[in-house]
C-alpha cells in the first residue's frame, strides 16, 4: 500500500535538478573545478522520475550516466549553469540545486596556453561567479527552491544562514570534514533545515536514500498540484 502511495506521488510535478562541479577554463588546457561527483543529485533525479515526476537534471561534468526517463542539459561554467537555470526556472514546481557551483573563475580565459617563463610565478585573477540561488529568488513565483550546503565548521549556523539569504524553502546542510561521505562517496549524512527549531537530523544512509526521504519532505512543502 505505501509504495503504491509512494511510486506516484510525483506525478504531475515538474522537478529541475542541478548536479556536479562547474569547471571554469583556464586557458585551452587547464580549468579549475572541485571534488563533486554528482551522486546525490543524479539520484534525485532518478528517485523523482521513478515517482512520476517530469524531471530535468542540468549537469556540470561528471562520469555519471543520464537516469531514464530524465532530461540532461550539460553545462561546464558557473555562468553557463546561472543561464541553463534561468531558462528553465519558471516552468519548474521545485527547484533542487545540489550542484557544486565553483565560488571564482578566471577573470580573463587565456587564448593560448600560458606558458612558463622561467621560475616565474603565475598569479590568477580570480573573479567571484554568480550566486545562482540568489538570482532565482528574484523569479520566485510558486517554486519550491531547496539548496544544499557542504561546510567544514559551524554546519547548522551557516546552513541558516544560506537559507536565508538565498530565500530558501529548506537547505539539506552536511558536513564535509566527516570521514566516508559526501564528495565521490555512495553516502551522505545530512540535516534538513527550515528554520532554527526545525532540523531534522538524518542518519549516515546512501544518497539514493537521502534522496527518497528528501523527496518526502519537499512533496509535503508543495502547494497542491494546479489544474
Ligand atoms: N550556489 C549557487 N551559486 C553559487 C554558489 C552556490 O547557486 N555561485 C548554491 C549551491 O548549489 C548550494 C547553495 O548555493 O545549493 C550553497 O552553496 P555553498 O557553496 O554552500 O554556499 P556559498 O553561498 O557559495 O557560500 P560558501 O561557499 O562561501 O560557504
Ligand atoms: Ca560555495
């Protein structure tokens, strides 16, 4: 009976889903980027699309193959990601951004290969990129809006903080400097937060698991489906 309940409870819901690092070009061979695998949003991606969900995953590069079912729009800058986002913002119900979004990128892209020059060494004028989650709020009109926030110190202050400034309907925080899950790994530790009282703390699971008890609680935050 519950999974019955639970194999349709999507249905209708249009979810867009962004996933894995941004890689910000360097010159024509060299980038910066992060450790992100792109695991827990490609699982919530197929999670949601198992439940009936319309579901579109915007990607930075990963080694992870498309779920079925599920529109992959690739993209690689933190610029590129903030266009494919909007773009695809108003027509959502829910908008999940698990991306690891690079905080700054190369104030001018090289057109050659820099070379060396002796034992030189070569400074980068990094730029801040756009705060994508922010410029969403902006657009807001029904969405769910749900970021998530990978900290090393003060989890849960941070986290409330994000969730604030980035107008969030919830923020899945976790802890990074734990050992054995988040970054490349199948499992994650998480709390979901709301608010200062409302933190649910969820044990070490997979993030395939994660994502089934995340889906729950986003689906409890929508309004009614229209139409
Ligand atoms: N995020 C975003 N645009 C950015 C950076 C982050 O939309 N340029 C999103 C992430 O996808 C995540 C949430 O904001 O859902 C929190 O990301 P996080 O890196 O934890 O927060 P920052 O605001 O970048 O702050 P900092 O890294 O300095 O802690
Ligand atoms: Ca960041």
């Amino acid at each position: 009976q519950k999974h019955l309940a639970q194999a349709e409870d999507w249905t209708g819901r249009r979810l867009l889903v962004t996933a894995g690092p941004t890689r910000e070009p360097i010159d024509p061979v060299r980038f910066i980027t992060n450790h992100s695998s792109g695991k827990m949003g490609y699982a919530i991606a197929e999670a949601a699309r198992k439940r009936g969900a319309v579901v579109t995953l915007i990607s930075g590069p990963t080694s992870l193959d498309a779920p079925a079912g599920v529109e992959v729009i690739p993209c690689q800058r933190a610029s590129e990601m903030r266009d494919r986002v909007l773009e695809r913002f108003g027509e959502c119900d829910v908008l999940v951004m698990t991306a690891a979004v690079g905080d700054f990128a190369p104030a001018d892209i090289h057109k050659e290969k820099i070379k060396k020059s002796g034992d030189q060494p070569l400074l980068l004028n990094l730029q801040p990129t756009p705060d994508i989650l922010k410029e969403v709020a902006a657009h807001k009109t029904h969405q769910t809006v749900v970021g998530f926030a990978a900290e090393s110190e003060n989890v849960v202050q941070s986290a409330l903080g994000k969730l604030q400034r980035k107008h969030l309907d919830l923020i899945v925080a976790n802890d990074i400097s734990a050992p054995g899950i988040g970054f490349q790994s199948d499992f994650n530790q998480v709390q979901l937060i709301r608010g200062a009282d409302a933190i649910e703390v969820l044990p070490r699971l997979t993030k395939r698991e994660v994502a089934g008890i995340l889906l729950d609680r986003i689906r409890d935050l929508m309004p009614p489906a229209r139409g």
